[in-house]
C-alpha cells in the first residue's frame, strides 16, 4: 500500500470517529451499537444521519463509509436516501 494512500484512509477514519463520537454524545448513543454487525433501526438510522453528514461536508466518500461502518456501498447508500427523504 502506498503510504500517501494509508495517510489518508487513517485522516478519513478519524474524521469519521469524530463525527460519530459527536453524534453519540448529542444523541446518548454507544458507539459500537453503531459499528456492530446488528440491523437495528436505531443504528441504522445513527449511521444514515452520520454517513449524510460525512458526504453532505466532504469528510468522505460512499466507499469509506460502507468500509467504515462494515457495509456494503449499496446498503449506506439506500440509508442515506432513506433519512434524506424522511427528513
């Protein structure tokens, strides 16, 4: 792996860890709820609101939240539609 390239995965992982401490703590939220395996409606809801924030403020792309979150690119994007539309 390149290094340049692994500099910025770990900065886009950072920026990711805080903007989901920062929701946790606004919402009393537990921060591995978000990051576990389970298809819970208020995990999937956390993560659709964070991973809209990340792309809506150019934090980073669709790819690095699915790898973020452990989903599939497929999956965060139809969450995010989803709270877009709900909102």
């Amino acid at each position: 792996m390149n290094l340049r390239k692994f500099d910025l995965e770990v900065n886009v992982e950072k920026r990711l860890a805080k903007l989901v401490t920062a929701y946790c703590s606004s919402h009393y939220v537990d921060p591995t709820f978000l990051l576990g395996p389970g298809r819970q409606r208020l995990a999937a809801r956390a993560r659709a609101a964070i991973s809209h924030q990340a792309l809506t403020n150019g934090v980073c792309t669709l790819t690095d939240l699915a790898r973020y979150f452990g989903r599939a690119p497929e999956v965060v994007a139809r969450g995010i539609k989803r709270y877009r539309t709900s909102r």
